[in-house]
C-alpha cells in the first residue's frame, strides 16, 4: 500500500510496509486492526440488488477507477490493482483542462467503471451526472467516502455505493477491497439519510478473496516476522541469489509481501513485489496438475486410464500400459530428461526466424519446424524404463501429461490454462512465454547461458527443455508474481473455490494433494510433506499435511491446511549461473520456520 502524505495515519501505514523496527511495527499493526475494525464496521454498501459487488466473471471485465479531489486514490487503486488490471483515471484533470464528456469518450472501451468520491465531489452537479449518465451504458461502482448527510445527493444513482463516513488509507483500502469480495461488508445504516438511505438499509456480502492487511489481523505479531528480512539479506550476501520475493498468506490475509534484492549482482534494478519469475517445476503443480485436476472433474481424464488409452503413438512403446497415476506419481519408471540443448544439430537452429526455423527459443535462436514432433518427441517415447514402481523424479512425467492433456482438450496447455482458470482468478501474470505480454523489466532474469544460448535469460524458460518445445512444457516454462501464485493457491487451499466460482471439486483437491503411495511421500502431482524427519522438509515445524513444490531456479509454493498458510518464496539463485547455496544455506526451509514460529507465538 502507498503512503498519503498528511493523511495523519503514517505509523499505521508502517505497518503494512514493514520497514521499520519490530517494536514499531507491533505497535502500527495493532493501530491498524483496530482502525481497520471501526471502518468494518461503519461500511455500507447500497444499491447491490443485482449483485454487481464483489465483482465476478474477472476474465471479461475491463475496469477503469475514477477520483476526483479524494486525497486517499492512490491507497483505493493499488489494492483495485491486487485483484486485477486497473486504468486509473484523474476526473480533475478533465474538469479542468478538458470536459466530463471527454473523459466518457475516453472511458470507452472499459465496461465496467469505479467511482471514488469525496463530500467535496458531491458538490458538483457535474460529477453527479457523470455518475448518473455513466451507470446507464456501463456497470458502475460507486465508493464514497464521507458524510452520511451528502448521501441524499446520490439518490438518482442506481449504481451500488460502498460508503463509509471514514476518511483515511484504511478506508480507502477497505472499500477497494471490499469491491473484489477481499472483505465482506456486513454493516447496516444507522440512520435516515434519505428517502433512498435509510436505517437498516444495507446489502451483505462474503470474503471470497485474498485480504491484504497487516501480520496482527491474523493474530501475528509483526515483530516476530523480522527474520524473514534477516535471513533473505543472508541470501543476498552469500550470493545465494540476486534478489527475491516472499509472500505470507494466513487465514485468507496476505500478512506479509516484501521484494529484497535486486534482478542481478549489478543492483542496477530492484526487485518489486509485482515482478514476474521463472517458476520452473512449480509449473508442473502450478500449470499441468491444476488442468488434470479439472479435467478429472469433468469425467475427461482417468487416473486409471493408461498412456496408451490417450496417445495413440505410444501404444507400440514401452509406455502403452503406464497408468495415469503413476505419471503424476513420478513412479512410471521414466528417466528423468532427455538430452537437449547440448544435442542441437548447427543445422537445427538458425539466427533467423523463418518459415523453416518458427520456434523462438530465446533471441538469435530460433528452432527447425517440428524439431520436437521429429527429435524429442521420438526419443521421450522410446526411452527406457528402468524404475517402474520406484519414485524416480521425472520431467519427461509432465510432457507425458501435457500431450495426454492437450489430446483431450484439443488446446494447448498454455492457453486451456489462461482461459479457464488464470485470468478467472485475477492472476494478472501467470502465464507461459511472458514477453508477449510484459516488458523485460518486469521479469527476473534467469541464468546467464554463454555455452549453448549465448544469451542472458530474460523472460525465456530457464529450463533446456521446456525452451526447445518453444517454451511451453508441462513441466516448465510457467511465469508468475508472487501474489499470482498466492491467488492460485489459496484456491486450491480453499479446496478448489475463489471468489466465489468453484474451479475444482472439493474431494479433486482432496485426493491430488494426499499421500498416495507408499514408496514416496508424493500426491498426484504435488509434492508434500517428507515423514523422514531429519530431512526438515520443507520446514521442520510443517505439517503432515503440507504440499506444494520447489522449482529449479529458486521457487517454491507451500501450503498447510493445518494452520491455514500459503508460503510463497520465489528467487533467481541460477543467475547469473546454477549455484547451490540457497539450498546449502537453507533459505527457503529458514524462512518458512520463522513463519510457523511466528504463527505459534501469536499477538
């Protein structure tokens, strides 16, 4: 959240940043609940009879904001932007400077409209028929926040008004929230407002998404989190890696989101809590898992169903009889790759693209037509079997998934997965072959490849591969910010729900995320929690019940339903080459030690 300035509330606001020292930080959360309690308390929200609030069906809307003269719209729009892409737009200016009517021209080509007002605003008969003019060819949200006695001059909106008498950050924060279903309204009027604002008027909504707030709303103290900073610095120094990003969900709340660390050792480029990474193996959890899972729900795959039942190919290989659980087991007696980069003929690979070289596997590389079709396909297929039975970690697993999975839904992954459950969710992001997309800045870079590449990785796929299928596999190539995976995995920690869609049946999530064997300690597709208890994995104080996965390039994504946690930690330890210390020092594991610590310590 963005600091206001004389907004009066700057020890508060500490505690959302969690720059300062513990003991301020103690303090500011505690202020802060407790300011975030009477806004709780006194928010209405009006005119809901259609139900417009929380906002739903995420993937078809374009929002735009609005402000006028409220002096908190920098606090109201960085939490919009938390739940998907905002265009904020300054109503002043064009008062000023231009017309209501141009700003409604400028308004276009987004359907879907937030308003945020001051008493100040409701003074202007201008602003009111934008209002009123505006809700009758677009969805519009109103957020006010003052004075219960200027509410009779929004009698002619029929839009739903959030409104709070409240005027601060936490305010502003609390409404924006409240208008993706972050925070339930609950409240009623207390009073007679006007014909159209009386007592005990008041639509009622549920949290049905993330909250982003301070340690102390989750019953954390905020100075017990302080490791976390001491540990990622740690990192730092060490060399572990350049930078990273960690993000603390408890009890549906993000806690704790805080970037350290810069892209590379030049420290030319901070990192941000929005930038993107290479998620490496989370993908396999992440991408392929999450559509098998659905596809499970839809009677269209059966774990029980072999290989050979699915691919036609493969029913003259080894891999006919290979069941569908024993893949996402990684129990198939598959090798675990196959040569890649290292194998590339001069022949293969052009500097061009062209009709004959389409594959871009990153810049000056481009890729013969069907070279995976030709080369890699045939050599994952006729590969042998040496550990059937036996849990053996295996990417070529999840490429096995991702043509099983494509066959069924006759889509590429990469695009079955954003339209049916990433842009859904919000998940602004997550997505495979991320420069299509975003900018390079906004993109961790990865490993510096001077032998095969001869290229720094930024915004390619990390993983060989992943890169010469063209950057989608299914086992690598997905990318995604920290709050991305936090979205996806709270879904999945909320058994398949959010915002109030449920993408994957309840007992689906139940039985993908169990111990299912009795040779490892795997789920189908996800890994979890190590019974070994010397291994300390993934944290010595986790749960039994704890799954999720690492990635190669300094990732991981853990959840806990025991205590109702979803750790993010993503890094770029490969830059700018393969390293192993932060394994070796244990950085990942630490982290969410302190976190589990901090939970057991409570307020």
């Amino acid at each position: 959240m963005r600091r206001n300035s004389g907004a009066g509330f700057s020890l508060i606001l500490l505690a959302l940043t969690l720059l300062n020292s513990a003991c301020a930080q103690n303090t500011a959360g505690l202020e802060y609940v407790k300011e975030e309690q009477k806004v709780e308390k006194s928010t209405v929200l009006f005119n809901n009879d259609k139900y417009l609030v929380p906002l739903q069906n995420l993937e078809t809307l374009k929002i735009a904001s609005v402000h006028f003269s409220n002096a908190y719209n920098r606090d109201f729009d960085s939490l919009l932007n938390k739940y998907s892409k905002i265009q904020s737009f300054n109503g002043e200016e064009y008062i000023h400077t231009k017309t209501l009517n141009a700003l409604a021209g400028d308004l276009k080509l987004y359907n879907t409209i937030v308003i945020e007002l001051s008493e100040e605003d409701l003074k202007n008969p201008q602003i009111i028929n934008f209002v009123v003019t505006t809700q009758a060819i677009k969805n519009v949200i109103v957020s006010y926040n003052g004075k219960s006695s200027e509410l009779v001059k929004l009698n002619d909106v029929t839009a739903p008004v959030v409104w709070t008498e409240k005027k601060s950050p936490i305010a502003a924060s609390f409404a924006a929230q409240a208008i993706f279903g972050g925070v339930a309204v609950t409240a009623k009027s207390t009073g007679n407002y006007s014909m159209k604002y009386g007592k005990g008027m008041g639509f009622v909504t549920e949290k049905t998404r993330l909250q982003y707030t301070v340690p102390e709303d989750a019953g954390v103290n905020s100075e017990n989190l302080g490791d976390i900073d001491k540990i990622a610095h740690e990192a730092i120094v060490e060399h572990a890696t350049p930078g990273c990003v960690v993000l603390v969900v408890k009890d549906g709340k993000v806690i704790f989101n805080k970037a350290y660390g810069t892209h590379t050792y030049d420290q030319a480029m901070p990192d941000k809590i929005t930038d993107i990474f290479d998620l490496a193996s989370m993908t396999k959890v992440s991408a392929t898992t999450m559509e098998a899972m659905q596809l499970t729900d839809q009677g269209k795959l059966n774990l029980d169903a072999t290989v050979g039942d699915y691919l036609p190919i493969a029913r003259q290989t080894n891999k006919n009889d290979i069941h569908i659980r024993e893949l996402l087991e990684h129990q198939a007696g598959l090798i675990p790759d196959i040569p890649t980069v290292e194998v590339v003929k001069p022949t293969d690979h052009s500097v061009d693209s062209s009709a004959a070289y389409p594959t871009k596997v990153n810049d000056y590389y481009y890729l013969r037509k069907d070279y995976f079709k030709d080369v890699m396909w045939p050599k994952m297929l006729n590969s042998p079997l040496r550990t059937r039975g036996q849990y053996v970690y295996s990417d070529l697993s999840m490429v096995f998934m991702q043509q099983i999975l494509e066959t069924l839904t006759s889509t590429p992954e990469n695009v079955f997965l954003q339209q049916h459950l990433y842009d859904p969710l919000g998940m602004q992001t997550a997505g495979f072959l991320p420069l299509y997309r975003f900018a390079p800045n906004q993109i961790i870079p990865t490993e510096n490849d001077l032998k095969y590449r001869h290229a720094l990785l930024d915004g390619y796929v990390h993983d060989p591969t992943a890169a010469l299928m063209g950057g989608v596999a299914g086992h690598a190539g997905l990318f995604a910010s920290a709050n991305d995976v936090a979205i996806l995995f709270q879904m999945v920690l909320n058994r398949g729900t959010y915002g109030g869609v449920q993408y994957i049946k309840p007992e689906t999530v139940d039985l993908f995320t169990a111990k299912q064997s009795p040779v490892s300690r795997r789920g189908l597709g996800f890994d979890r929690w190590d019974p070994i208890l010397d291994h300390n994995y993934p944290s010595k104080l986790a749960s039994p019940d704890t799954y999720g996965h690492t990635g190669f390039t300094g990732t991981c994504v853990w959840v806990d339903p025991k205590v109702n946690l979803v750790y993010v930690f993503l890094s770029n330890r490969v830059n700018p080459n393969v390293g192993s210390k932060l394994s070796s020092l244990n950085i990942r594991p630490r982290i969410q030690d302190v976190i589990y610590e901090a939970i057991a310590k409570g307020l």
